[in-house]
C-alpha cells in the first residue's frame, strides 16, 4: 500500500537538501585539511575511550550541572527523534509503519522525548535571554536555532495528531492518551476545531471556490485532515533538511566536528610544540598567518560551539584584561573563512586611550572583590570585531583580497601578553579544543621572529640569560642559601660532589634558591628530607635556569639552550631521579624535556612528602591548631593532575583544619603568575587580589600553596588587602615542617 506523499518530490528535495549539505561540509574538510600536519591527529584507544566519556557521558559539559542536563536530554534527544524522524517519512511514503514502530512503547518514548526536547529548549532560551548569562553570546542566531528545533518538535507533534485523525486513533480513547498524550490532545483540539459550523462552512466554501460542488460536511473535514497531514509531513522534511543545511554554516557544526575533535585530541599532560630552530629553510618560527594553523587547530576552530565556558574562567577575561579565548576560536575561524572581519577595538577607534581603561569603563561597578566578571571582556570583544572597512576594497562588497595578519587585525599583542597559560579554558571546553596552541605560538612570532616583547620581559629574558636567575642576580649568589642554611641548622646541604650516587636529586630552581621567603620553603623541604632519612643532593653553583619563564614567553632559542645545557648536567651525573619545588620546573622536566631526549622520574615536593608520610617516615606529631584553605597551582592541578598530594599532606597533620575554595582543584582560579606574568606588571584588577580575596572568604587564617610563586602572589595580595596580620600564606613543605618540628623547629618557626 502507497503513502500519500510523493515519493519522487520528496526523493528530490531530499538530494537537493543532503547534496547542499555534503557540498557545504566538503568546503569545511578542505580548509582543515590544507593545514599542516602536525602528527596530532592520529586513532589510538585511550583518546577512544576520553572520547566516548564525552560524547557520550557529557563529563565536561557536567561541569555546569544545569546546562549538562540541558544539553543531555536535547542531544539523546535527538538520537531518539531521528528514530521517529524516519517512522514519519517511511509512513508517509509508504502508507505503514517501519517494523517494531507500530506500538505503543514506541510512541511513548517518542512523545516523551518531544515533551523534554521542548522544555530544555525553553529552558535554553531562558539561560540565554532571561538569565542573561554574561558567556553566553546574545542576537538572532542562538535564537534562530531554538525556534528551529521547537518548530521542528512541533511538526512532529501536528504530523502525529493529524496521522491519528486520518486513521480514526482518536477515538481509542484512553488507550491513546496513556502512550500517546500530547498528539491525543492535539488530535482532540484539531477535530474540535475541524468540527466547528465555521470551520465546516469554511472548508466547503474553499472546495466549491478551487475543486469544484461542495461534498458533505464530514467528507470536506477528511479532505481538509489528509491536507493538514500532508502539509506537517512536509514541514517536517523541510524543517530537517533544513536544519541540515544550516547546522554546517553555523557553531552547531560541532554536532560532527566535536566528537572528531575528541578522538583526534592528544592525551596525557599538554606541552608546548618543539621547534625545530635549526631549519635553515624556515622563513619565520611561530605564526602570524592563517595559513600557519595546524589540521588540529583549524579542527579546534570548527569545533568551538561558542558557548564561553573558556573565558567564562580565564583570569584575564574575568579582571578586564580583554583576551577571551572563545572570541580568539572565532575570530580565527572566520579569518580561516575569508568572511572579511578585522579586529577594531574601542581604543582603536579612539585612538587616545588604552584597552584596559576602555574596558574598566564597560566593567560592572558592583563587582565583588573575589569574583570575576568578564562582562567587558565581552562586550569589548563583540563590539571590536567587525566587518572591513568597504573604503579600502576595490570594488563594494569584494572579499578582501589578502589575508589579514594575525597580530594586530585579528588578536592585540594586549591579548597575547595578558595569557597565564592557566590551561583553565581546555580543562572547560566542552568540546575538546586546545585554545592555547595558537595563542602560543602567535607570541613565538612576536618573540623569534619580530624581535618584540614587554619591556619587563626583555628584561627577565636578558638576566636569565646572562645570569641564569629573572633578577639578574650573581650567578655565584645561587649557593648563598645553602651558606645560611649551614648557619642556621648547623648542618650542610649536600651537592652532587659530597653525595654522588643521591636517591634524588633536589633541582631548588631561581625562586628557592634566590628569593628571600621562597628560601623559607626550601630550608622547611631540606629539614624534611633529612628527618625522613632521604639520600638526596643539590647542584649548587652547576644549577642554571629551568627555561620555563623563557618557553612560555616565546623565546625557544633561549629555552632550547638551557633545556641542552640541563640535561647534559643531568646526564653527566647519571640523574634519574629529579624533585622540584616548583611545579612549573616540575612539568618541565616531567613532559617537555622529553621531546629533546631526557627520561628521568620527576616528582613534585608534595608527591615525595606524602609518599614519606604513607610510608612513616615522617610523623608530624606537633597539632596545628589553625584553619587552612588550600590554593592549588595551576601547574599540578591542570597541567598535571597533582590534587591530592598536598591536601594528603594537610589531612595527616593534628588539629589541622581545611576549608576548600568554592574553585579550588582543576577548577581553582590562577594566581596569576603563570606564562611569565609573574615577571611583568598587570594592569586594572589584578588575578592575584581577586584569588586573595576568594581565600579570605572562607575564614580560613592560612592559605596554603605548593608553588613559589603562587607563594608570592598570594602574599602580595594579602598585602594590598590589608590582611597579611590576621592571615597568613605559607608553603605546605612549611605547614607539614611546623608538626614536624614543632613551632621551635629553627627556620621554619
């Protein structure tokens, strides 16, 4: 038996609509495939398994319950509706159901599902326009698609009741209503209305005027029941195909490109790409074009589903610093797109004013002291990026026939510089994207290339290299903590000399070895370690600089020299066991030293402390009796995934009392010192105040770190709070020697 529906128009629109769609994504396939290839996107079975947890588990999206609900019931929700998507064009074309469709489970399920698709697109345009969320971008696109989808689950709705109606289902009664309640009600409210005398009079005023002599009423209402079916079939199909068409054109692109991106996405611990600086063919080292993007950040770039979850976290955007990580996955992607946009922020136009007072400008003025807002940020971003100047083309309405520069037309070198490389907008995005890779390599070209930088950089670049410390210190003042520790404790630190063959070599790194309360930390480690009876020893005057600040500055020349001359001192001495203080020199040694031929197990001080502790030999005996919140360092937390490490620490130490940040963890907000900004000025609102001023909220009287300068930072901003006299910032190598040692245990009293 035939369907209704005419099996040759429908077969036509839709090779019409699937052509236009496979045209559409052929285009997209071919910008990601021209980039290069880095030796990224390759299958393997972990990245399977990550995939499968997202995709399908949603655990990123779960980050925000409320919209990882949202979104799981309109992406299952989907899975099911295309189920039913093709029962109703199979029964249309064919005149019966598909096998296993006609029951009543399946009806259910599906009714079901429209009902939740419905009310989370509801809930969607809420979140979106009547809560207003600051990372949610505004305007008639995201509003289109939500009337798309609720107009799509509406036509399932009329092509059922109106299904039900040509058949006669309505009059199963309760039977219909229990597995089928909302087209039953439909069905009842069409028939209802069918079933008016003005109804009636209408439809055979209708059929007289176009088809002829008026049938009797209730053949006219049947006519009119088929014609209404025919008609929701269609806007069915239409509403499909079109959405189809749509979704490649549009961020909801990342219905196909995410879970590619996922499979695609490399795992274990990120690391900056190695350069090869000895190729003599190379023009320029990092990027400035569009052209230089790798297949995986083009990949990255059609992934991004704009939701800004990223800057929705990034310290810069959330203290008006203008850099949002999800306006850089845009803005490159409608470069990569040659749509003609260009970046004019609001000092540009000025011409008289900085970025960031512009920004402070647009700030919300009763924004709390430990919280972020990226309110500015946003609007700064949204405003800024806009259509080329037609004056400057050629002929109205042309493409711009090159291709803009990155820096300067597309991203400010304000934005580049103001990155902590805090990771927090990859541990967020829900779709997998690496926002960091081209932010990076962009400050590469400024540094490698172009030779330009912050003043205050160029500054710490320069006493690194020359003195191997950021102050521009003696290079022979690196042992200078060693002769007061000597002093102090009555006993030396061993070097590489005295102790050949150590279990462990300690790298103290600049700020340990340098920094007057850095050194605090490394006298309370020291102690540890010799209670706990570790064979361990130091480098002394043969320590240089790690290379992290120069790395994540840009200056890989500078890095690579160091990260050489590092691992020819380790192999010279047979290292194979290294632990740092510092979690940037940690990470270092750990994941990127790897690439230039260095195997070593690196381990953080708060690994080896709690490992002593599990293992008894260490016994903190002395109580603490002090409340503690504890500030998690980038570095291990997202870098590494080192969380629990120090809170084992705190959690062996008597009357020792934690209070965990609302961010803390993987989530923990920056201090701010990150990606070489520990070594530059900061305008506006400062990371380190508002991370302050977070800690303080919990009434904690410590705050506990395991980073140097995450150290500093909070110190500072206990400082310009006015709180450094009834709270105070110390190490947990510090907490840990107090129960140790007792509160008369020499340096670390």
């Amino acid at each position: 038996m035939g369907g209704s529906i005419n099996v040759w128009a429908a077969a036509a629109v839709t090779l019409c609509g699937l052509g236009t769609f496979a045209w559409i994504v052929a285009g997209k396939v071919r910008l990601i495939l021209e980039g290069a290839s880095s030796g990224e996107m390759r299958l393997e079975w972990r990245r399977a398994v990550n995939a499968a947890a997202q995709i399908f588990g949603h655990r990123r999206l779960f980050q925000d319950r409320r919209s990882g609900w949202m979104h799981l019931v309109i992406f299952y929700g989907f899975i099911m509706l295309q189920l039913g998507a093709l029962e109703i064009l199979w029964k249309g074309l064919r005149g019966t159901s598909m096998p296993l469709a006609d029951n009543a489970v399946f009806t259910m399920l599906q009714e079901t599902t429209v009902a939740l698709v419905l009310l989370a697109v509801v809930y969607a345009a809420f979140r979106r326009y009547g809560e207003k969320l600051p990372r949610l971008p505004k305007g008639w696109k995201p509003l289109l698609v939500l009337i798309w989808i609720g107009a799509l689950m509406l036509s399932v709705i009329f092509t059922l009741a109106f299904d039900k109606l040509r058949e006669g289902a309505s009059e199963s009664g309760a039977t219909s209503l229990q597995y089928t309640p909302i087209s039953s009600v439909a069905a009842e409210g069409i028939e209802k209305l069918a079933g008016a005398p003005s109804v009636v009079n209408a439809i055979s005023a209708v059929n007289a005027k176009f088809i002829g002599p008026p049938p009797p009423p209730l053949l006219a209402v049947k006519g009119w029941v088929q014609t209404g079916y025919e008609i929701s079939w269609w806007l069915h199909l239409l509403l499909l195909l079109g959405f189809l068409v749509y979704v490649p054109l549009s961020k909801h692109f990342h219905i196909f490109t995410a879970p590619v991106n996922w499979l695609l996405r490399p795992t274990g611990p990120p690391k900056l790409a190695k350069i090869n600086l000895e190729n003599e063919e190379a023009e320029k080292f990092g990027m400035n074009a569009i052209e230089d993007l790798t297949r995986k950040q083009r990949l990255d770039l059609f992934a991004c589903v704009e939701c800004g979850r990223c800057t929705d976290v990034c310290p810069a955007a959330g203290t008006d610093k203008g850099l949002s990580p999800m306006h850089l996955m845009i803005k490159l992607r409608d470069t990569l797109q040659r749509k003609g946009m260009e970046f004019k922020p609001a000092d540009t136009v000025a011409g008289e004013v900085s970025s960031y007072d512009v920004l402070r400008s647009h700030a919300p003025t009763a924004v709390s002291p430990n919280a972020t807002s990226i309110s500015s940020t946003m609007d700064w971003q949204t405003k800024g990026w806009m259509k080329r100047d037609a004056r400057t083309l050629e002929f109205p309405g042309e493409v711009p026939p090159h291709t803009p520069a990155l820096i300067g037309e597309v991203i400010t070198e304000k934005e580049l510089w103001a990155c902590t490389t805090c990771r927090h907008c990859e541990e967020r995005c829900p779709v997998g994207n690496l926002q960091l890779a081209p932010l990076m390599e962009m400050r590469r070209y400024l540094v490698l290339t172009e030779g330009k930088m912050p003043s205050e950089a160029r500054r710490t670049l320069q006493n690194i290299d020359r003195q191997s410390n950021p102050w521009g210190f003696p290079r022979q003042d690196r042992t200078a903590w060693m002769e007061e520790f000597t002093v102090v404790e009555g006993w030396n630190v061993p070097t590489l000399r005295d102790n050949p063959n150590p279990d462990w070599l300690w790298w103290v790194g600049s700020m340990g070895a340098y920094d007057s309360r850095a050194r605090r930390v490394t006298f309370a480690f020291a102690m540890l370690l010799r209670q706990a009876g570790v064979s361990f020893a130091v480098l002394g005057a043969e320590e240089r600089n790690s290379g992290d600040t120069p790395r994540r500055l840009g200056d890989e020349f500078l890095f690579q020299e160091l990260c050489r001359t590092n691992i020819a001192t380790f192999q010279n001495y047979g290292i194979k066991k290294i632990v740092t203080t510092c979690p940037h020199t940690y990470h270092l040694f750990r994941n990127e030293y790897t690439d230039f031929g260095f195997e070593a197990e690196v381990r953080h001080h708060t690994e080896l402390l709690a490992d002593l502790l599990e293992r008894k030999r260490l016994t903190p005996r002395h109580p603490v009796s002090r409340t503690l919140t504890l500030h998690d360092s980038c570095y291990l937390a997202r870098y590494n995934g080192v969380t629990e490490a120090p809170r084992a620490i705190l959690s062996a130490i008597p009357e020792l009392e934690t209070r965990e940040m609302e961010r803390s963890g993987k989530q923990g907000l920056c201090c701010g010192a990150g990606g070489g900004r520990m070594w530059m000025e900061e305008p506006g609102r400062r990371v380190n105040e508002v991370r302050t001023a977070q800690a303080l909220a919990t009434g904690a009287q410590m705050i506990g770190s395991a980073c140097p300068y995450c150290l500093t930072m909070m110190e500072e901003g206990l400082r310009k709070l006015g709180a450094e006299e009834r709270t105070g910032a110390l190490d947990v190598a510090e907490v840990l020697a107090l129960s140790v040692f007792g509160a008369a245990g020499g340096a670390v009293s």
